[in-house]
C-alpha cells in the first residue's frame, strides 16, 4: 500500500486484486458464522495479506540501492533517518488517524487515548497492516546500516574482498532473510511488533523479485506456481497448527514451511493474473484495477464501513473507491488519512 514517485503499472494492477481479494474475503467473513470452511475464504486467506506485505517490498524495490552501504555509516543513518521518516508520514499517520475515526464513531474504547493505546498492544483492533508494514520498512534500514558497518570494517581490515559481496544487494537479500530467520523469535512483541515476525521475510522476497526477478519472468512463467497453489490449497486451514489440516504424509520438518509456500504460490498466482491483465487492451478493467491499487490505503481503511451493504462486494468496493477518490483531492486530508503528500 505505499506508494512511490515512479509507478509500475504492473505492481499497481496486482495491488488493485489484492485490495479487491481483500474486500470478498472480508465479506465472506462477516456473511457466515462458518466462514472457516468455506472454499473461498480459504483460498483468499492463505495469502492476500503475505501478498501484499510482498507487494510493498516490491514498491520499495524501486528505490532499493544496494550499493549505498558504500557511502559510510552517517550517510546510512542519515538515510534511514529520512525514510522512516516518510514512512511514519505514509503508514504512522493514517493507522492512527483511522483509529481515532473509529473510535468516535463505535466508542469501541472509554476515549481515543485508550482507543489508541489498544490498537498499537492488539492492532488487529485497527488498521494492523499499516503499522506491519512501518515495521518492515524501519527493520530494513537497520539492515541497510548493520550492512553500512560491515562495508566499513571490511575496508579497514584485511577482508577487503567481503567489501564486494556485501554492496551485492542479493547477497543483501540473503542474510536479511536468514538473519531474520534466526533471530525472530527473540524479538520483542509489544506496541504490534509481533506483526513482523511473519511478514517481513515476505517484505524481503518483494525487493528481491521486482529488483532482479520480474523483469525475467514472462507471463507463462506464473503457472507453476498455480498447480503448486492447487495442489496445496485443499488442506490449508486458518485455525490448524501451522494452517495444515487432514494430512499426515507431509513430513513434519516440510510441514513448517507449508503455509509459506501456499501464501507464496497463491501471491505469485495474482501476479501471473496482473502481468497478462498488464499486457491486454482491457482498458476498462486494467483502469478500474489500477485506480484500486494507488487508491488501496484509502479502501483498505475505508471498506470495513460498508461491508453489510448490498450489492456485496460491489457496494463496500465501489463507496471506498469513491469515497478514497475524494479525499485524495483535498489537501490536508490527503496526508491525514491516506499519508500522501
């Protein structure tokens, strides 16, 4: 859901899916007290959410300079620094805004102050994907200073030929992913800091596939990743232990990557969909979808309003659509709620 100066109208159609998956499965959700074992839902939760955090690592691909690590530590911090500081303005500001909102007309708290208090201990009580992905993004610079610093004790000692490697942004890539593996579960949990623990390596793989990935991989490339997600979708489950239901031929050590793989397989599903979409001359329809992926911060935080109405689907779609539409025009609410500039 962030946004960038340079847009790809690719990543945009894929946002634009993602939000409209996002809307049916909450529908479906607050349609039936059996949610659970519905196909769809099913389907659509298994991997809307990691398909968006990947999705906005993809965003941040655009602007991912694996070589800045050469410019020294202060430059890094300084770095850091700034794009925190829009991504405080970007995702900060409208998660808190939203919050408030909500507060004042569900008085779901005593006050706003407590209102907000609960949603930074359990953001699923607000917009938890807006603070998920802050966190991402604030984790990924202390990777880019931790690479700064050993760019800088490589040059001085005698493993100047590690210097090379380290300015490697998919080397990069790696050992965020694996040094995040290692220590995730010893991070801390509270103010939602939990959030990302399973998202970020998803946020990673993003930067990885737009940044050296996408451009490679032509439409009919997606389609293994649509018999995989097939092939596994039938015994994923929300509420089994690691979302694996009904099979004991998996062995237990694969099982523990299971629900990755699905939400894997299921996000580069959306992405065959949004590449040929993409290339078509479907104006209406590549249109529509677009405007719902530069609009999906707004929708995102607008839907939940207009989940009862009728049509479903098409009426919490169409009203959050509208409704994003016009506060992007006005400047002030513009930044408050939807954290452009």
């Amino acid at each position: 859901m962030t946004t960038n100066q340079y847009r790809d109208t690719f990543l945009d159609i894929a946002k634009g899916l993602a939000i409209i998956l996002v809307i049916v499965g909450h529908v479906i959700q607050g349609s039936s007290e059996n949610f659970d074992d519905l196909l769809w839902f099913r389907v659509i939760y298994s991997f809307h959410m990691p398909l968006f955090v990947f999705l906005s690592g993809a965003v941040a691909a655009i602007a991912f300079q694996s070589d800045s690590v050469q410019h020294g530590i202060k430059a890094n911090l300084q770095q850091a620094k700034t794009k925190i500081a829009k991504a405080a303005v970007r995702l900060l500001l409208p998660f808190i805004a939203w919050c408030v909102i909500n507060q004042l007309i569900y008085h779901h708290s005593d006050n706003v102050m407590s209102a907000l208090i609960l949603a930074f201990r359990r953001p699923d009580t607000a917009l938890w994907f807006l603070l998920a992905i802050f966190y991402c993004i604030v984790l990924a610079a202390l990777f880019n200073i931790f690479f700064s610093v050993i760019y800088e004790l490589s040059t001085r000692g005698r493993l100047k030929e590690a210097t090379k490697w380290i300015c490697d942004g998919r080397v990069q890539i790696v050992l965020m992913i694996l040094i995040w593996w290692a220590i995730r579960e010893h991070t801390p949990r509270g103010a939602g800091l939990s959030l990302i623990r399973p998202y970020f390596i998803y946020y990673v793989l993003g930067i990885g596939f737009y940044k050296y990935l996408y451009l490679k991989i032509s439409t009919w490339k997606y389609l293994p990743a649509w018999i995989i997600f097939i092939a596994l979708i039938p015994f994923w489950s929300r509420t089994a232990a690691d979302n694996i239901d009904g099979v004991t031929w998996i062995p237990l050590a694969l099982s523990y990557f299971y629900a990755g793989l699905v939400a894997l397989s299921g996000s580069f599903l959306i992405l065959g969909i949004a590449k040929w979409i993409s290339e078509t001359n479907i104006k209406l329809i590549k249109n529509f979808l677009i405007l719902c992926g530069q609009l999906s911060l707004g929708i995102y935080a607008i839907h939940y309003f207009f989940l009862a109405y009728s049509p479903k689907v098409i009426a919490p779609l169409l009203m959050s659509v509208g409704i994003a539409y016009g506060i992007n025009r006005i400047p002030g609410f513009r930044t408050l709620l939807l954290g452009e500039r």
